[in-house]
C-alpha cells in the first residue's frame, strides 16, 4: 500500500474528508503510528476526533492493538 499524502505530512493539524469506504480511518491511523513510531509527537499530544461513533471505535480499536500507543 503506498503511503498517502495525509500520513506524509509535517506534524500540524490536518482535515480529512470524503465519501464512506474512501480510507480516512486508515489514513488517520496511519498518520498517528507514524507520528509516534518516528518520536515527532508524544502519544498524549494527539486529538483525533469524529463526527461517527462507529469510526471512533474503528480508531480506538486500531490503536490499541498497536504497540506504541
């Protein structure tokens, strides 16, 4: 999977948009592990938000099964 331009990013504040099944869950998660994994932004200065409970608990659970976080 090539990596996309929302988890390549400088570390700053970033919106992601677009239709169901676009990969914004993915991305997010992405973003975040990378952050953490290259030690450019601690685990507790990370907000990720949702207007979905569903997604929130896609994060959650991609998160946690992850090492780092």
């Amino acid at each position: 999977m090539s990596e996309t331009p929302s988890t390549l990013a400088r570390p700053s504040a970033i919106l992601l948009m677009g239709v169901a099944g676009a990969g914004k869950t993915t991305a997010m998660v992405h973003r975040i592990q990378r952050l953490v994994a290259e030690g450019r932004c601690p685990p507790a200065h990370i907000l990720a938000t949702s207007f979905s409970k569903a997604n929130v608990t896609d994060l959650q659970r991609a998160l946690t099964r992850w090492p780092a976080c």
